[in-house]
C-alpha cells in the first residue's frame, strides 16, 4: 500500500496535531500543543530533560490517551482510531524494544506476524531488510549479543517491515557511538528520499537535529516554544548562532520560574510512570 | 477501543477488512506472542531443569512418607496415585502464578511498547502469553510422568487421555498466567510482585484438592477450596491422568469452570494491559 501512496502528495498533513493535552495528576506534560508535519518530512522534536517530548511522542504512537485534543497520524485520528493509526506508523521507542532472548531473525518474525505482513512475504521482507541493515550474518544471534548499534538497527528494522507511512523514533542514537549513528542517519534519509516516509525524531544532540532534520519543534515544559527550519530557529537568534544557542536561549527564557530539585523531578518522573 | 457515533470513513475501512481476515490476523497475532516464548525456551531450557526439582521432591518425600497413612486418598487408589495428579496441577500453578514477572519485566526493559504499539488486539497478546504458560507447564507435565511411571504409579496412557490432561493443563495455566498478569499490572514492580506470589500459591495450593480430598477439610475450608479454579483442574486431571482415578464434578464441569474464568480473566486483563505501557 505505502509504495504508491508515497509518491503521490498527500493533501492534508502527514501528522496534524491539535491541541493535544495530557495531565498526570497536577503535571502537565504536555500542554496544547499544535503541529503539523509534512509527507516525507524530517521532524525533529527537542527540548529539556522533562519538557514533554516522549509523552507527545507516546500519544503519536496511540499508547498513551491525551487527556484532551487530538491528533491525526497518516489519515487516522489517534483517538477514535488508534488500532488503524498502529498499523499504518512505526515506533521505535526510546527503551530497549527487541527481546534480547530471540534471536534477529525470531524479532523480525515476531514483528512481521503482529503487523499483518502476509505470511508469503514475511520470509522475503524479513531477509531483505536484514540485509539492507548490514544484519544478515548476526541474523541467528541472540539480540541480548548484538551491539547497541546493532540492536537499534534491528529495532529500526522491526518498525519498518510493515511500510508505516510514518515512522516515529524516540532518541534513536541515545548511547550511540558516532558510526553507529551515523548508519541509523543514513537509514532515515534514505526512507525520506527514496520511500518518501515521513519521521518524527527526538534528540539531545543538536548537531545531529541541524543537519538531518527538514523542520524542528522545540518543546519546553509541554509547550512548543519554537517551530521552524534550523536556519529560520537559528535567525531568531542571531547571525552566527548556532541550534544550541538556540535551545539554551529559548529554554533559558524560562529558566526563573522553574527551579526543580530531585523531589519535584522524582514526583514528576513517578507520575509519568504511575498514573493512568 | 471504538467508540460510538464512529464517523463514515471509520466504518468504511472497517468493512474492507473482512471478518474473516480479522479472525485469521487475530489467530497469526496470538501464535506469534505464544511461539516467541516457545523460541526462548528453546534457546534456554535451563529454566526447566531447575523447576523439575520441585515436583521431585514432592513426590519422593512428601509422598513416600504420607503413603504411610492410611485413609487420606478416597477410595482405593493409592495415595502416590492421588498425588501425582496434583502434584502435576501443582508444578503448572507454580510456573503460571509466576509469570507475571516477566510482564514486569518486559516494561522495565521496553520490549512490552514493542507490543503493545502493534495493531494486535490487547486480548490477542494477553492470550498469547496465556498459551506461552500452557507450553511451559506441558514441559513440567512431562517430567512428571516420567517420575510418576518411575514410581510405579498407575498412569493410563491412552492417547486420548494424554490428550486431555495436556487441554486441561493449559488451560490451567492460562488461568492463573492470566491472574498473575493482572497482578503484575496492578502492583508494577517486581519486589512486590514477589511478595505477593508467595502469598498467593500456598492458599490456591493448599485450599484446593491437590494433596488430601475436599472431604478432610473443615467445613468452611472445603467452601472456599470449592471456589478455587485448582480444584477443577485437579479433578479433571485426577481422572484423565490415572488408570483407577475419579472425578468428583464431571469433566464437563470441570472443563466448563477452567474455561469461563480463564476468558473472564483475559477480558480483564487485556483492558489492564494495555495501561501498563503508560
């Protein structure tokens, strides 16, 4: 389905989100927030450690209910649809996803029976994309003996057997040495150009953000403090700024009012973990 | 979860995927779960091993030294053969009440938002991990004959009824797998998961009629076991399992109990699971 679908423009956005909320108990994490992502499309979502970006992100990927507002994900409402936005994205969360007691080869299986890959065409897929991540030879390991760029390449690899219109991944190069991540770059441009995917990326990395991704959110404390291309952030900013001056600028604006200790960050974490 | 008042277009791409397509992708999601945990036993069968000792020990000590007396197992069957029936519920209840921790598990590690970000149905995966239970204690099931045999305990080998007592301990299993998910999902965390294992086998164990009949019991000991799963399991594999065993409820009781709270179970626990991601 996603290989004519994708050269064909898509009207409306590849991800509209509007107004998307979620409260634990007296945290907001995530505070009406509003975007709207291009079809193959690059989006880099970045901010402080706490500021929202994997709850926005879990609700993306229909884990997590928003506590009000919506969006739409590949067609589909997160809400009123999230069994039909599951099957057309790929999550790549930020923890550890493959089973490291099953070999690469008994992952990919895994994955291809749960999203509905044919069953004639999951021994072909599985082969070829094993390949494409330069896995084909450790394809009979166990992953729990895989490198962490290995097993990210194999989680990447997981959430793409399916062809997701989008494709969701949560700090993929977090623990990355530079090689590593430069392959799983190299892996989301090539889903950009050639199978026109649309990505939504999160990072710590700044260089990282300006150089791959098309447009960028930064978020703080829930909000979306900034949208734009990195050149037009980086503007707003000043000549010579780079992203980075960027982030400590904006995030720093609000730096006063926030003061959190390890008790505020402890109960906030908690929240995040328990509620629900 | 579908909602009411669904829009055109929601109901338009439900139609296209036929019922039966949804019957058979909801049959590959379940198997897939199941056969992953197959995959890992495979991989490392240790674990088997280890749990083999304790169905042993019961057998060969508990069972050798109360053999000695007289008129606990109904009847005339002898006591080892009373016994070896459920002793067999009880290695399968040992490794389903447990299972939940590798539920605790998975989140800890992320492996579980691998699954639940999937379109399987919550149900699905949640009766996946109920069979993985089932494949788990056949393998406990296995050992047992071999040491009741060795025992000298009169086993009936008609195929059908291997048959049955290998239906029955799965869906046994499922049963308390599927309790303990559900416990896994409301406690959260490992340490207290295991605190309340322990606290939860010995009542199922011993509040049931797996080592002495239901009519030793105290009156208000023998209502309770009466509501304890493990005694329809016990009873269904007391008479499938032994030459001269027999059931004091019927097999289609039996059966009948083990299958409603199991799909009970599973309804609950698929709207807890998919919460545990959060």
């Amino acid at each position: 389905m996603s290989d004519q679908s994708a050269h064909t423009p898509l009207a409306e956005p590849a991800v509209a989100i509007s107004e998307l909320t979620r409260t634990f108990g007296d945290l907001t994490a995530v505070d009406h927030v509003s975007l709207s992502i291009g079809t193959a499309e690059i989006f880099g979502i970045i901010g402080p450690n706490g500021a929202g970006k994997s709850t926005l992100i879990r609700m993306l990927a229909t884990l997590l209910p928003p506590t009000s507002g919506t969006a739409s994900v590949a067609g589909c409402d997160i809400v009123r649809q999230p069994a039909e936005v599951r099957r057309r994205i790929g999550y790549v969360p930020q923890l550890l996803s493959a089973d490291g007691s099953l070999t690469g080869y008994e992952n990919m299986l895994l994955s291809a029976r749960l999203y509905g890959v044919p069953r004639h065409e999951r021994k072909e897929r599985i082969e070829r994309a094993l390949i494409r991540m330069g896995l084909a030879d450790a394809a009979k390991h166990l992953a729990g003996h895989y490198s962490g760029g290995m097993l990210r390449r194999l989680e990447i690899a997981q959430s793409l057997l399916h062809r997701p219109a989008v494709l969701i991944l949560d700090e993929p190069t977090v623990g990355l040495d530079p090689g590593a991540r430069e392959t799983v770059w190299d892996r989301v441009i090539e889903l950009r150009d050639r199978f026109h995917r649309t990505m939504i990326v999160t990072s710590h990395l700044m260089d990282e953000i300006n150089e791959f991704c098309d447009r960028i959110a930064l978020i703080d404390r829930g909000r979306t403090a900034a949208v734009g291309t990195p050149a037009e952030l980086k503007a707003k900013v000043g000549p010579d700024a780079t992203l980075n001056d960027v982030f400590i600028q904006l995030v720093a604006a609000n730096e006063g009012e926030r003061e959190r200790g390890y008790g505020e960050v402890r109960r906030a974490r908690r929240a995040i973990r328990d509620h629900g | 979860m579908a909602k009411l008042g669904a829009p055109a277009e929601l109901s338009a791409t439900m139609a296209e995927r036929s019922l039966t397509q949804a019957a058979g992708d909801y049959l590959t999601q379940t198997c897939a779960v199941a056969a992953a945990e197959v995959q890992k036993l495979y991989h490392d069968p240790l674990e088997l091993i280890t749990r083999a000792v304790q169905p042993v020990l019961w057998l060969m000590l508990f069972g050798e030294v109360m053999a000695r007396v007289r008129g606990v197992a109904p009847g005339n069957i002898p006591y080892l053969d009373y016994l070896a029936a459920g002793i067999l519920a009880q290695s399968a209840l040992f490794v389903a009440i447990f299972y939940g921790i590798s539920a605790i598990w998975e989140r800890d590690l992320g492996v579980l938002q691998r699954y639940l970000a999937s379109p399987a149905p919550r149900s699905a995966l949640v009766l996946g991990k109920a069979l993985s239970a089932g494949v788990r204690a056949l393998s406990q099931a296995i050992i047992v004959y071999v040491l009741a045999l060795l025992l000298g305990v009169g086993i009936n080998l008609n195929p059908l009824n291997i048959a049955g007592v290998a239906a029955a301990i799965v869906v046994g299993s499922a049963l308390f797998s599927t309790l303990s998910l559900i416990i896994a999902c409301l406690v959260k965390t490992r340490e207290r998961f295991m605190g309340i294992g322990q606290v939860l086998t010995m009542p199922i164990f011993f509040a049931s009629n797996a080592i002495y009949p239901l009519s030793l019991m105290p009156a208000w000991l023998s209502t309770v076991s009466h509501f304890n799963p493990l005694t329809y399991e016990v009873d269904a594999l007391r008479v499938l399992m032994l030459l001269h065993g027999a059931s004091d409820y019927g097999l289609l009781l039996d059966f009948g109990v083990l299958v409603v709270v199991t799909a009970a179970l599973i309804g609950v626990a698929a709207r807890m699971y998919g919460r545990m991601g959060y």
